[in-house]
C-alpha cells in the first residue's frame, strides 16, 4: 500500500502560533519547566473572567440552544449583529445580511470559498495573521502580500497594493486593528483602500475583530461605512472584546450593492447550509454582550487591564538595546524588530527556539505572520503588569550578547 500524503493544497499552509515551536514549549511543560505563553490572544489563559452579562445572558436560557438553529444564526443574534454595525455607519443592513459561524476562522472559509477560482488572487497585508493566507490557499487562490510600512505606523502602503493588482485580484483584505501590529488605521488611510476597490472592481474583506479594543483616545472606524457602492464583507466577533475565545462566536455582514452580491452570497448559503448551524450556546450570548460595552471600555482604558499591561511592556522593551518597536494602540499585540545586524539573525525561528530554551518565554518569529524578514516578533501582552515587566526584563537579558552564528553552531555540534 502506497503512503498516504498530504494534499498539495496544504503545501503552503502554517500554523507557527501552535506550531512545532509550541509543541516543543508543551513538552517542556509536560517535563514540569513553567512556560510563559506569549504565543496566543487567548484572555482567558491569563484570568480574564466571562462578563456578568454573559453569564446573565445564559442564566436559564441554555435549553434554547439544545437544537439546531437556522443556518444563518439565531435571528435575535443575527439582528443585534446588523443592529451593531448600522450603529457604525455601515448604511442598508440587515438580519439577512448575516452569517454567524464558529469564529471568525471559519467565517473567513464562508467569505472565500464561493468566490475564488483556481489561482485567483487576494490582497493580504504583510504582517498579516495568517488564517488569511492559509485560507486563500486552501480555497484554491493565491495570496498577494501587500506591504504595511513599520516607518509609517505599519499602515497599508497604498501604492505598494496598486502595484500588485492584475486581472486575477478578487478582493483585499484589511485588518484593522492590525494582527500583529496592534495598530489601527486612520480614515483617510481606509478611504485611499476604498477608492483603489473601486477603481479596481473588487471586493473588500474588513477584519474588524478588535474593533472594541482602542486605546488612547482613538476611534475605530469601519471601512464598510465610507462606501456603499463597493462590495464589502466585515467579519467580527466576541473572542477578544469579551474575552469569549472558546465560545467560538464569530459572524460575517455583507453590504455594498445587493445586486453585485446576490449570487455570491447564495455560495455563502450553500456552505453555512451544509454545516447546519454555528454553536447555539455562543449565539445566546450576542445580543447581551454586544449591548455590553464596557466590558471592552474597561479594559484599555488607564487603569484597565489591557492598558496597564501594554505600557508595563513598553517601559521595559524600551530598555532593551538592539530592539525598536510602534507602540501599539489597540488590542493586545506589539510586533517589534530585531537589529539583525547586532544579533547576527538570518532565521527568526532558531531566535524563538533559542529564547524559549534559555528564558521559558515563548512567542511567534515574524515569519509566523507572513512578513518575509528573520527580523520581527510577536509578543502577546495579556499575562499581568508585573508578569510582563519580569518576562521584558528576561528577554533583554538574553538578548544581552545574543549572537546567532553561535546558536547554528552549538546546533550543528549538538545534531
């Protein structure tokens, strides 16, 4: 019998966030070392509570979700959802508009699958989470990397998009706040993205899932909201702003000229159809937490805990020579870069390994994030102050003398 191998499809496909390095950290833990995992957004992991109105929420109305739910959602949730996003600007939605699915990782899935064609493309940022990538991939396209420029706020790089547009680009994806950055994205930057989709004739695909989660005084804006004569899918959900990671609740809205879309979204009907329905227990919940933003407000503004932990992060990174760094200002990440001149870096996976074994920290290289340089990281800033404070202080240590050539070597001699 001949081996059984992996589809071609899966070539390019990676998951660095839970990836070998991670493997590498359980096992660690699995040998009694103590790890500090700052490889993943989960709020929970770091003691994070589900808000009183998510508990309410549920209080005797888990029977309800017993059975299955039409495919498109509970309508109560379906409605608080469209409901949410008016409140936003973005003009003519409503219930029918959307899907709810088991996060926005499976919506994303929804929003590709009945669009593209083999060797279609899509605009991606670069640094990027990846679920985009590996979804267009997995969905038979190819994605396009645009560049966010790190010397102008990691914001899109408009000219660098135009120029990698051609007659196979469907659609561009913008995520705003940005995964990795933690950066949000001005309205004058949105509308240029805007104007470009329409010269162009594309669709736009909004990842707003940290939308809730702006910090110093700044506000978010829904790019679906500057445009209603282009084409436009926003995804969102509770995972973050609730801190709901494992509830899975996650949801796309359609907007933009029905006509253009109609047949589009009858593929979107045909996928949710055969999956039958998204969690019913986590739909429950969105009309109270979506009615509930405090919760969010809470935690990044001074005093929160979010913002308390960001600016605890700072004042040590900013202390550790060979490293600069954005300072973000939405969710929880901060993505900063390495002198690989001064470290001698050519592979930002062996500097995550070599981190993880001298300090116990564990985080993702840059490359996890399709940026295509050894010379970045992402750094999750979810455990406590005076966590992160110790954890900053360890890294700066290490990076104290760090010298790569050497770690190949001690490699080399070890294998």
């Amino acid at each position: 019998m001949n081996k059984i191998l992996r589809a071609k499809r899966m070539e390019h496909v990676h998951s660095d966030i839970r990836g070998p390095l991670f493997i590498e950290a359980m096992n660690m833990q699995a040998k009694g070392i103590d790890v500090l995992k700052l490889n993943t957004g989960n709020p929970a992991t770091f003691g994070f509570k589900q808000p009183k109105s998510i508990e309410d929420a549920l209080e005797h109305h888990t029977a309800d979700g017993v059975g299955y739910c039409d495919f498109r959602g509970m309508p109560q949730s379906r409605e608080a959802i469209s409901s949410y996003h008016r409140s936003k600007g973005i003009k003519g939605v409503t219930a029918d508009d959307v899907f709810i699915g088991n996060g926005v990782s499976e919506v994303v899935s929804f929003a590709l699958m009945p669009l593209l064609n083999d060797g279609d493309e899509v605009l991606v940022p670069t640094p990027s989470y990846s679920i985009w990538g590996n979804s267009v991939y997995l969905a038979g396209g190819k994605p396009v990397f645009y560049v966010c420029d790190e010397k102008a706020n990691w914001y899109p790089d408009i000219d660098d998009i135009r120029s990698k547009i051609t007659s196979r680009t469907k659609a561009i994806v913008v995520i705003n706040p940005n995964n990795p950055t933690g950066m949000l994205y001005p309205r004058e930057i949105l509308e240029q993205i805007v104007e470009v989709a329409r010269e162009a004739g594309i669709m736009v695909f909004a990842d707003e899932i940290y939308d809730r989660l702006v910090m110093d005084g700044l506000e978010h804006t829904s790019i679906a909201s500057l445009a209603d004569d282009v084409p436009m899918v926003t995804l969102n959900g509770l995972s973050k702003s609730h801190c709901l990671c494992g509830y899975r609740c996650g949801w796309m809205i359609i907007s933009g000229p029905r006509a253009l879309t109609e047949d589009y979204k009858q593929g979107i009907v045909q996928l949710t159809s055969l999956r039958l329905c998204a969690n019913t227990l986590g739909q429950i919940v969105i009309p109270a937490a979506l009615d509930d933003m405090e919760t969010p407000m809470s935690m990044v503004r001074p005093g929160g805990r979010i913002y308390e932990q960001r600016e605890a992060t700072i004042r040590e990174l900013e202390k550790i020579d060979g490293l600069s760094f954005v300072k973000n200002n939405s969710a929880f990440y901060i993505f900063p870069k390495m002198d690989v001149d001064k470290f001698h870096i050519t592979d930002d996976k062996q500097f995550a390994s070599d981190l993880l074994h001298e300090t116990n920290i564990l985080l993702v290289p840059g490359s996890g994030f399709d940026w295509h340089r050894p010379d970045h990281f992402r750094l999750v800033m979810l455990p406590q102050a005076e966590v992160l404070s110790d954890a900053m202080k360890r890294m700066g240590e290490f990076l104290d003398g760090y010298d790569q050539r050497k770690s190949f070597k001690i490699e080399r001699k070890s294998a």
